[in-house]
C-alpha cells in the first residue's frame, strides 16, 4: 500500500469517527428537547355592556350619556348594546314607535333586574350607570384567552353572518350568542327633566337574535377553532344601512370576549 492510500484510509477513519456522537444522538431525543405546544399570549379583551333601557326611563339618557363617555375612552375595547324591556320599556302604538321587544322583557326578567337604567358589564352582576365607568375598567384590564372573528354581509334582504372562535389556553367551554342591533333610531324618550322628546336618537338597539335567546353550546379545545355561519332576515322596517351584528361567548363565570361588525 503506498502513502496516498494509507493517508486516504486515515482521513475516511477520521470522519466516521467524528461521526458516530451525531449517530448516537439519533437514536434517543430527551423529554427535555422534545417540541411542546406553547400557548398563546391573551387577545385583546372587549367588554360587553348590555344597557337595560326603556322609552318611559327618565334616568336612561344619562346612561346612555355615560355609555357614549366609554365609547370615546376605549373605542376598540368596548360594545354597548341597548336592550328595551322591563317595566318602562314601552312597545309602542298606533302613534307612536316602541322599542322593547318581548326579548328585552325575557332578559330583564331572568336577571332579577329591579330597576332602569342598569347595566350587565360582561354579566357579573347589575350595576348602577353611574358606576359603569369604574366597572368597564375593571374588565378592560383583564385578560381573555378566546380570539374571535365576525363578519356580516346584506343579499337580498338576508344577513350573511360568519362567526370564529379561537381558544388561546386552556380551552373554552360555554356558548357563543349572536345578536342584530341597529343605530340611529329615532322615536320618543322621557328626558330627565320629565319632559318627551320624540326626536330622541336612539343607538345600539338590540334588534334581535340569530341564534337563539341564549345562543348555542360551544366547546373548544386549546390551541383549536370553531366557526359558525348563519342567515338572518332583515325586517322591513329597520334601516338596513344602520344594521350591526355583535357576536359574544360566555358562560356561568361572564362574558369572555366579544366583537361587532357593520353590515356591510
């Protein structure tokens, strides 16, 4: 054998030798290394406020004063809706426009409300106007670990409404609810001064819902989705183009995070 071939055979011993720590490392890969799932940091959290309101309420337009205050403060933070009901809501005559709905009453009364103007803030409990400011706070600085998705299209005269879910931790177990509200109604309301305007703009008016007085079950594992979709009939006599669409999820501890969208 001449000095090239010796030199060649050392050099081929030289690499596998170097080799065998990396063949080794191949046959067993320690708890330790292994690739986990690392959960996600929280979404941002929105705040519900359900605004128990009514025509014949003279109280209620300083909470809807306070309402517009909060929306100003924390625009992408915060949905208000206005649900009409109880004992001064006022359905309305040949006359004259009512907004409460027997929806409004069914709410009003499963909550044991004793009053209006009062307010659900992410559902932990009736809490006085002027007091929301405080309370929406509160909730504002919270985490949620549910992301959502929402949007909702008008075709002929139908709402076309797709709504996600994404648990961040843990998982999520409650229900999703999908209301319709409209903005910019004009119809009377008892003033503080116990005076009626019957040109009071009235906004954020719960409408209806899409799926039911109390929604539908909704289970979601960690790190997963759930999507929903639904069609909803449009009622002649709302302005279709005030339309908006608020979709939540919750169960027996609050609301844990909510979105609205524009019908566009």
């Amino acid at each position: 054998m001449n000095k090239v071939d010796e030199l060649t055979r050392v050099i081929w011993a030289l690499c596998l030798f170097s080799l065998l720590p990396l063949l080794a490392a191949c046959d067993h890969i320690d708890s330790s290394d292994e690739l986990i799932y690392v959960p996600q940091p929280p979404a941002k959290r929105v705040v519900l406020l359900e605004d128990y309101t009514g025509q014949m309420c003279v109280n209620c337009p300083n909470g809807s004063e306070v309402i517009e205050q909060l929306l100003e403060a924390y625009p992408d933070n915060l949905i208000a809706v206005g649900i009409h009901g109880g004992p001064l809501g006022f359905k309305g005559n040949s006359r004259t426009m009512g907004l409460a709905t027997e929806l409004g009453d069914e709410y009003y009364n499963h909550w044991k409300l004793e009053y209006q103007p009062v307010g659900l803030i992410n559902r932990h409990g009736a809490v006085n106007y002027t007091n929301w400011i405080a309370a929406v706070k509160a909730e504002v600085l919270k985490d949620s670990y549910v992301e959502m998705s929402l949007s909702a299209v008008l075709q002929d005269n139908q709402i076309l409404i797709e709504v996600g879910e994404q648990s961040l931790r843990g998982g999520y177990q409650g229900k999703v609810q999908v209301w319709v509200l409209e903005d910019g109604i004009t119809a009377s309301q008892k003033m503080p001064d116990g005076s009626t305007n019957p040109a009071y703009v009235h906004q954020h008016v719960l409408r209806a819902v899409v799926n039911g007085t109390w929604g539908e079950d909704l289970q979601v594992a960690e790190g997963k989705a759930k999507d929903q979709t639904y069609k909803f009939a449009v009622d002649p006599s709302w302005n279709k183009a005030n339309l908006s669409v608020v979709a939540f999820v919750y169960n027996d501890q609050g609301v844990e995070q909510a979105i609205k969208a524009k019908v566009e």
